[in-house]
C-alpha cells in the first residue's frame, strides 16, 4: 500500500488509548561548575517544557496522525493534571476520567538536561493501587460506553496501576462481542497480565526477551529472534507481533514466524524516548485503516525515525512524516 495514501486514509479512523497518563517535565540548561555542597554539577536552569507522557504521548501521536482520538485514565484535580489535560486539549484528544480515589497526584516525570545530556531523572508517583479504574461495579458499563464507535484501542501500560487484571478481562470480554475492534497491547512484561489473542502486541526488544521467557544473550551471540517470536505466540497468539529492535529495525512475525524484517530508519538518534509510543500508535491506525501489516509496519518504522532525531519525548508531526515520505518512499 502507498505510504502517503494510507497516511491519509488512517484519519477516517477512531482509536481510544487506555492506560498511564503522566506529564513530562523537562529543566534545560548549563553547567559551569561543580557545587561546593557535594560533588555534583550546578545547573543552571534555562527553561522549563512540559508535553504528554506514557499513554498520553500514545493519544498525542495519534492525534497528530489525524486520527479521531480519546484516551481513558488517571488524571487528578492539580497543576500537573490542568496542564496535562490542557496540552491533550489542544490537539482534540478526549479525555475520559472515570472517578477515582481522591488525594493522589498525577504522574510527572521531571528530567535534568544540560547541553542535551540528561543529568538526572524525578519521578513523582503514587502507589499504583490508587491509579486503578476499575474499582467500581460500574467500571465495565463505562468501558463498553468509552468503546462505542472506536475501531481500535490501545492498551498502554507503564506499570503505573491503571492497567490491572481485571480491567484486561472487561476489555477482552468487550472486544469478543465488537466485530472488528482491534485491541493493541504494549506490553509490561514485569506485571504478568494475561492478554491472550490481542490484535496487536509491540513489545521492544528486551520485553520481548522477557515474554518469551529467555534470558538477555551475551554481547557476541545473536538476538534469538525465531525462538522469541515462537515462544510468545505459544504463551499469548497474538494476530500480530511486531519487536522494535532498536538500531536493527522491526520484525513482523505472524502465526509463531517472522514473516518480515525491516531496518531502521532512523537517519540520526538523539533521544529514543517515546519512539515505542510513537510505534504503536502508527501500526494501530494504520491497521485499523485497512492496512497490511507489512505497510503498517513500514510507516511506524518512518514515523519512529522522525521522533528519535529529537531531544525528549516528542510525538510524530504529520507535517514532518510527509516529507520524510517523500523524501524516501
């Protein structure tokens, strides 16, 4: 399928995005001295950038693909939550927020730059119990209301609480009687949820090692990409596996194989914050729009490699992806 073409075509689509809300913070600035308190640099604070983060960053990429999007998490009454919600709104994502326990934070990420170089990271959390969704014997009516009219939904999971068992079960349980729902997991491999039969899963390289149940190889034998590709369509079948591989592309397996491979497109890389978000909001809509796999696959792979050539989380700009496009395809 034409690259551009399906580009186009995947903004007839609606998606919703299920999962860890947080808001990146960024300090950027310079260091010119060495504090006398403690052998740790002094920065000096230049300016301060907010965007989204975690699932937030996944309804800000499909948003800026021109994809009708909402997203469904925790967001509280505070500064962090307001500027957040604001920056969704800004694009046209939907928020929904279904009722939670009160007095816990929004999450932010704060991250420490000086001349590009991250110094430091500050993460401000609650316990991931307070983030669940799905407290509530109402909860499954909410998901089911949330699902109407959408073509896929993504399920990004950060391990910060919202994604839980139970809230896997009502959606799987919802999927079964939508025809056509495509249910896309990002897998945290850590949390041991069982997603049997998703449309979609877009683990990185070392999730998928984990999946798979195989240890990380030493630096001078190969990644054992088949056997990883076997051992988790053995434990989960899924209709789709695509591995992110980092500088060595993707892979597309379907039904226990690697079907396909596809080298990186990344022509320079400063920050590969966000590119799994990034991906697996790419593949969605354009899978969600008709496409193969292998087509769906080659634009998340374009996509991907905008967003790495840039410093911090930075979702994919349509404007940016055409020209790539053009420039390459």
């Amino acid at each position: 399928m034409n690259l551009p073409d399906l580009l186009k075509k995947m903004a007839g689509t609606r998606i919703l995005v299920i999962g860890d809300l947080m808001l990146d913070h960024y300090i950027w600035g310079d260091v010119h001295r060495i504090s006398p308190e403690a052998p740790v640099p002094v920065i000096h604070a230049a300016r301060d950038t907010w965007t989204a983060g975690g699932a937030a960053n996944v309804a800000l990429n499909l948003a800026n693909l021109g994809v009708q999007t909402s997203v469904l998490g925790h967001l509280a009454d505070d500064e962090a939550g307001h500027r957040l919600a604001g920056i969704l709104a800004d694009r046209q994502v939907q928020l929904i927020r279904p009722p939670v326990p009160g007095g816990t934070a929004t999450i932010i990420k704060t991250r420490v730059l000086a001349r590009s170089q991250q110094l430091c990271r500050i993460d401000r959390e609650g316990a991931r119990e307070a983030y669940r969704l799905d407290h509530t014997a109402e909860f499954p009516a909410q998901l089911q209301q949330a699902l109407a009219g959408t073509h896929a939904v993504i399920l990004s999971d950060y391990a910060k609480g919202v994604v839980t068992q139970p809230l896997v079960d009502s959606l799987l349980s919802a999927a079964a009687v939508t025809p056509g729902l495509l249910v896309a997991v990002d897998p945290k491999p850590s949390r041991r949820l069982v997603i049997p039969r998703a449309g979609l899963l877009t683990p990185n390289r070392s999730e998928a090692l984990e999946l798979a149940g195989l240890p990380e190889p030493h630096p001078d034998e190969a990644y054992p990409l088949e056997e990883v590709c076997r051992r988790i369509f053995a434990a989960y079948d899924p209709q789709l596996l695509v591995i992110t591989l980092g500088a060595d592309g993707m892979a597309i397996c379907r039904t226990g194989q690697v079907m396909e491979r596809l080298p990186t497109e990344a022509r320079e890389v400063f920050d590969v914050s966000g590119a799994g978000d990034t991906v697996i909001a790419t593949l969605t809509a354009a899978l969600a729009a008709g496409s193969d796999p292998s087509s769906a696959a080659r634009l998340a792979n374009a996509a991907a490699g905008t967003v790495v050539a840039h410093m911090g989380t930075v979702p994919v700009q349509r404007e940016e992806l055409v020209a790539w496009l053009g420039s390459t395809h």
